[in-house]
C-alpha cells in the first residue's frame, strides 16, 4: 500500500534534520535534499504541473518486514499441516514414500542399515547413519517401512527414550495384526499406535496414488487435541494425493489381504516358474497375466514369504488354492473320460441305458471352512 505524506525525504523539512545534529547535517552533506527534480521527459513538458504547497514522498509501508504479521501467519498456517517425520528403513519403499512427503512440504528425516545419504540428499532428505541422532532430533512420527521379517529386530534397537513420549508410530506393513501385537508389547504406553497399509508401491503407485487404497487402524491415539491433529496430519498426507481412505481393524486387513493380495502373489509367482514368454497374438488377458508375473516377481521373496508367515489366514487361502486346482483337473479328467468311454462303449450302453452324464462337482466351502478333498472314487466300480 502506498502512502502520500508532505514530506520531500525521511526529514519534514530542514530544520528536522538540522535537529538532530546541525553540525553534521546541512545542505553541503545532504545535497539531494535541496537538489532541484529532473526534467519531465519530452512527451510530458508541454503538460501543466500542478504545484502543491507542501512537498510530498512516497513510502512503501507495506513491504515485507522481518516481524510482519502477515508473514508469520502465513508461515504458521504453512507449518500447521506439515509434520517432521522419520522413516526408519529407507529402501525402495521408504524412498517411493519420501518423495511424495517432501513435495508435501513435511519435513523428512531418514535412517537404515545401508548408506543412502546420496539418494537422501537428492529426494530433500536428512539421513542419520545412527538411529540415537535421528531419534535425537525429536521426529514427531517415526515411520517403519522395514520389511516384515526385520521388523521386530529394528523396532527393538530403537533408542526410544530418546524420542518424546509422545511420538507417533506408524507402521506400513503388509501384515496388520503382527504389526499391532508388536507395537503393543515393545512400545510404552504413552506412544501412539497408527497400523496402516498403503494397498500399492513403487510400480503400481509410480503415476498417481489416485482412487489406490489405503487401510488404517486408530489402535492407540492419545485423546490430546495436538496428538489427534497429527494423526489426521499424517492420514491427510495421502487423502491429498487422492488415495480412498478404509478404516478397519487389523483383523478384518489380515482376512480380507489373504484373500486378496496373498492369493495375487501366489499365483504371480505360480506363472513366474512357467517362464510365459510374449507372444504375437497376446490377448488382453494373457497380457495382464504378463503384468501379473512383473509386478510381483519385482518384491522380494522375503515379502512374500512374510505375507504367509505372518498372516495367519495365508495358509487356509493356500490349502483352498491347492483344492481348486485338484478340483478342476478332476472335473477335466471327468469330462474326458466320458469321452472315451463313449467313444469305447457308446452304443452298447447307451442301448442298455447305462451311459451317464457326468456330476458337475460343487464350489468350493466357503472361507473358514475348508474339509478335505473327498478320497476319489474307483472307476472299476
């Protein structure tokens, strides 16, 4: 905003400057007090100039000031939905999840095993070779993005009187009832729990994290404003980004992703040993079954051996799988052994009505209720 005042310079006239020191300050010292103004430039001389009585200055008195209020506000709401978060395990994961987080303005920090300063300092990262400085820097959340199978072992080499007492940990592991039994049993009551599953990664995530699941358990929030307002924090960070937000319990993840994402890896890792090749009349769906094979032949075995071990609905979903499969090469088998038998012995029995149709066999129980397969019948009977 710009203001007139009769003034010509920072001084009303001269006697206020002449005040403050007349010794020092006089028309020889401040010659451009008193200078006469530059000529108009040619297009405006033949203008009339209308002359005041007083002399005027104009000041900017809205220009940006160190203890300007607005700055500060405008800093203070910017600093209000951004956090300061660890990530402890900054592999392929904890990296694909950095990037986003630091053009989120949230301030990131990272710690692993191996030295990734290099990559750290590119992606706008601080990384901490040693856990007891990172923890020293007093993160407001630590985020694991171990693996399933180190997880226990890093949790526990934490220097966790280090961090505030108050310091929320989150987890994004595949597996969610693991994940909570070992917060609950290693961290103290006072830290909060936050048991989440971003449903995508690097590959399927590398674009967009838009209309991409992500599944979250309040397990332990503290009832303080500030503690319930960084947990919404963190689960803004990916409402933002689009993702469709599913609260439920642990329990419920662990049931529904064996149904899901262990029988997906499964049969990935199925197709992967068949060793299928392109083709040059690929349908669209042997093409997906290619980008099957791809996706998951790029996660680590270590991974898909934690969704099994650590799950325990993995092990029903795979004696459910095998089940399948007996079921439908025994329904082949019985289809084509009618065939034969019409072809050996189709008009003899067909003319003494012996020749059946064969049972159609029934679905599979459903889950939580998988009997064993039936002993097969003798086909000599």
């Amino acid at each position: 905003m710009l203001s007139i005042s009769p003034t010509i310079s920072r001084f009303s006239n001269l006697s206020d400057c002449q005040s403050l020191n007349p010794g020092r300050y006089s028309r020889h010292s401040l010659p451009h007090l008193w200078a006469p103004p530059p000529p108009p430039p040619p297009h405006l001389r033949n203008t009339k100039t209308l002359r005041l009585r007083h002399s005027f200055r104009i000041s900017a008195i809205d220009a940006a000031q160190p203890f300007d209020y607005e700055s500060k506000l405008s800093d203070h709401i910017a600093k209000s939905k951004t956090l300061k978060i660890a990530i402890v395990g900054f592999g392929n994961f904890g990296q694909f999840l950095a990037k986003t987080l630091v053009r989120q303005g949230h301030t990131v920090l990272a710690h692993s095993r191996t030295d990734y300063s290099a990559v750290a300092a590119d992606i706008g990262v601080s990384f901490y070779s040693n856990a007891d400085d990172l923890c020293e820097e007093h993160p407001e959340v630590i985020l694991l993005c171990t693996s399933i199978l180190s997880t226990d072992k890093v949790l526990r080499s934490l220097p966790l009187q280090r961090l505030k007492r108050s310091t929320l940990f989150v987890d994004v592991l595949s597996v969610k009832e693991f994940a909570k039994d070992l917060f609950l049993q290693i961290l103290p009551l006072d830290f909060d729990i936050l048991c989440t599953h971003p449903m995508f990664g690097p590959e399927s995530g590398k674009n967009s994290w838009k209309d991409l699941p992500f599944v979250y358990d309040k397990v332990r929030i503290g009832g303080d404003e500030s503690r319930v307002s960084r947990c919404e924090k963190f689960l803004d960070s990916f409402a933002r980004e689009g993702c469709i937000m599913k609260e439920m319990t642990c329990a419920e993840h662990d049931q529904h992703a064996a149904e899901s994402q262990f029988i997906t890896h499964t049969v990935g890792r199925i197709l992967e040993k068949l060793d299928l090749d392109s083709t040059p009349i690929n349908t669209k769906g042997y093409e997906r079954l290619l980008d099957l094979v791809e996706n998951t032949s790029s996660d680590s075995f270590e991974l898909y051996y934690g969704l099994f071990m650590y799950n325990k609905n993995a092990m029903e979903q795979l004696e459910r799988l095998d089940l399948a499969f007996e079921s439908l090469k025994k329904e082949l088998f019985g289809h084509l052994h009618e065939v034969l038998r019409k072809q050996l012995f189709g008009t003899k029995e067909r003319s003494m009505g012996v020749l059946q149709k064969p049972k159609a066999l029934s679905k599979l129980p459903p889950n939580g209720n998988t009997p064993s397969l039936p002993p097969p019948s003798d086909s000599s009977n």
